[in-house]
C-alpha cells in the first residue's frame, strides 16, 4: 500500500520536530500570549496597550535570502534564525513600532528533527533579543520543490506604536545629522554578490581560518544580523529622532532616502566609521568600486538615525555609553550583537537629491 512516507513526506518526523522545539518557543511568551502550541493560530492580547491616544499595529516580512546557502554548506544551523528575526523587527522599529509577536515558516526538500530545533532555537534567541513572542510557524516538507539538504525561511512580524509617535522622516530639513550604528557584519544581504566574490572570484575555502577576521570565513559570514529593537525604543525615549533607517538590500546608497522628503539628498563621509575585518578585506581586494561597495553592503553600519544638529552628539555619547543589553540567555559567541557604537556619518542637505560619498 502506498503512503505519505514513501513519497519523501515522515509526519512522525514533523511531529517529533515540535516536541524538540516546543520548549524553546514556550521560552519566548510574555503574559499576552494566549493559549499553547496547537492551535491552528496565534493569540496575542493587546490588553497592555490600552492606555495609547490611538495604536496603530505595524507588518514586516522578510526572509535570510542566499546567506542559506552558506549554512547549508557549512552544515550549520544555529545562527539564521536571529538573522530571520533581525530582517523583519528592524524594519519595525524604523517606525517606532515595539515587535509584539512573530511567526515563521520553514520549507525543506527533506525534515531533519535536530536541523528544525537548531534553526527554531535562533528564532527564539531573536525573539527574546526583540522583547517578542514565538506564537505560530509552519513547517512544510516538500520533496521535489527542494533538494534533501535545501531549507527556506520567511518570518512575520507585528508590532504596535501609538500613532502620534511613528516615527515618519517628514520633518527631517538640510542641516540634520546622521547618525550611524554598527553592523555586526555582512548582516542579511548581498549574499549572492558576496558569494561570487570569495568563493568563486577569488577560491576562499569557507572552512580555512582566516587571522584578520579571527575565525573562519564560513563563521565570519554567519555572524547574525545585530538586532536594534530595545537600543532604539531606548533612544526613541530620550532622543527627538525625526527618521531611522534600517540598511539592507540597497545598502547606505539607498535605504536612508527612503526615509527623508523628497527635494532633500544625503552627504556619507565613509570614513568616519570603524568597518568589520570583512569588510576591509573585501576592500583590500581593490576590485569593487567604492559606490558599488556601498550600494550592495551596510559596510559597517547597520542603522541609521536622523536628528537635529544639535541633537546628534548627545545621542552618540548616549548610544556609547549606553549598558549592553542584558539577556541573560545569549550565549558568549552572541554577547558582541548586544554592544552597540555610533558615529556621526553624514548630513542631510538639500544642493541635490540621492547620495554622495564622500
């Protein structure tokens, strides 16, 4: 007789998946959360938020892109998940909003119990770095659709802000500064370009120990996105921030225009901040033209921030010296995504439109 089984879809291996991940997504619920694991939907109430003049829930989705295929090689697992996180509850915070809950969905050519547990165990971590829930995800086998070793991933996130603090850019003017936040690395983004560049122009082996990154290449690749959420409601809080950026696909070419008025445009003095050790090397290589570089890469800077002149030193010195996040769950490997540096990058100006390196 046939059976699901036979044609590459184990149910029984699916449901000993959730009974390996079950514990890490309970480890992520706050007193909203209604209800368990087995539901054919999440429950959030918003009964904490009641006292804002008129909340307003924001959505973002996003995935991790080919940076996949780099832990697919490697065989390692346990670090896109934040970065699955990071994509999508940086985008909120761009407008102000707090991440409430998130969900994700896994697909797979063939489901290996202990591969879904180490993925799902990131999104946790990323979870608890963002201060939201875990409340619902979907695994789906697709033998066929993907090869055996091939997974995708795609995450959901809500969050909430009162409508009269969203964060909108409208009032940012010539003469404000940028404020810009440090990467932890490549972060989610550029990976196809970056694959191109090391392992097939130039052979870099991704096991092979490199000493200027410290590490492996294939570890230095996979170090998670840094996740910005409770450094910016802090600053939201003490800081008159008119716009922030989140620098992905695009890089800082064109993520910080989104977010400014039209008739404006953008000075970058690219050296007025510390780069990660990759990419010096990328750099060094002296084959990418310095706006290719910044257009495809965040080159160092993770998020970007737009305040009054007179505001942005303040909020340099308060980012500077700010405590690290204290989440006591993150392991040691994890602790340098809780510290954060800024630096004043550029300015708005309003002699052109678009973007100039300087």
């Amino acid at each position: 007789m046939l059976t699901y089984k036979s044609s590459g879809v184990d149910i029984d291996e699916g449901n000993r998946a959730v009974d390996l991940i079950k514990n890490k997504i309970k480890g992520t619920y706050d007193s909203n959360v209604i209800g368990d694991l087995g539901n054919f939907s999440g429950l959030y109430s918003l009964k904490d938020f009641m006292g804002m003049e008129e909340p307003v829930l924001l959505a973002s989705t996003d995935g991790v892109g080919t940076k996949l295929k780099i832990a697919q090689l490697m065989d390692k697992h346990d670090t896109v998940g934040i970065d699955l996180v990071a994509m999508c509850v940086n985008d909120l915070i761009c407008q102000g909003a707090r991440p409430l809950f998130f969900l994700d969905y896994i697909a797979l050519g063939k489901l290996v119990p202990e591969h879904i547990e180490k993925v799902v165990a990131g999104i946790a971590d990323g979870c608890k770095m963002s201060g939201c829930a875990l409340i619902g995800g979907e695994t789906a086998e697709m033998p066929g659709m993907y090869g055996e070793d091939d997974y995708d991933l795609a995450g959901f996130s809500i969050g909430i802000a009162d409508k009269k603090k969203i964060v909108s850019g409208q009032d940012v003017k010539a003469g404000d500064l940028l404020v810009g936040i440090s990467s932890s690395g490549i972060h989610s983004n550029g990976f196809s370009f970056i694959r191109k560049i090391f392992l097939e122009e130039y052979k870099y082996d991704l096991d092979k120990h490199i000493d200027d990154l410290g590490m492996s290449l294939g570890d230095a690749m996979l170090t998670p996105t840094k996740i910005y959420v409770k450094l910016a409601l802090d600053a939201l809080a003490k800081h008159n921030i008119k716009a922030i950026a989140h620098i992905t696909g695009g890089g800082l070419v064109e993520n910080i225009v989104r977010v400014i008025p039209k008739g404006l445009g953008l000075d970058i003095d690219t050296k007025s901040w510390d780069k990660p050790a990759i990419f010096k090397m990328i750099e060094a290589f002296d084959a990418i033209e310095k706006r290719e570089l910044h257009k495809s890469f965040n080159m160092g800077v993770g998020l970007v921030m737009i305040v009054d002149k007179d505001e942005a030193q303040g909020l340099v010195d308060y980012i500077n010296n700010r405590p690290s996040d204290n989440v006591d769950f993150v392991e040691d490997k994890y602790k340098d995504l809780m510290d954060d540096r800024a630096y004043i990058i550029g300015s708005v100006v309003d002699s052109h439109e678009g973007v100039d390196l300087i």
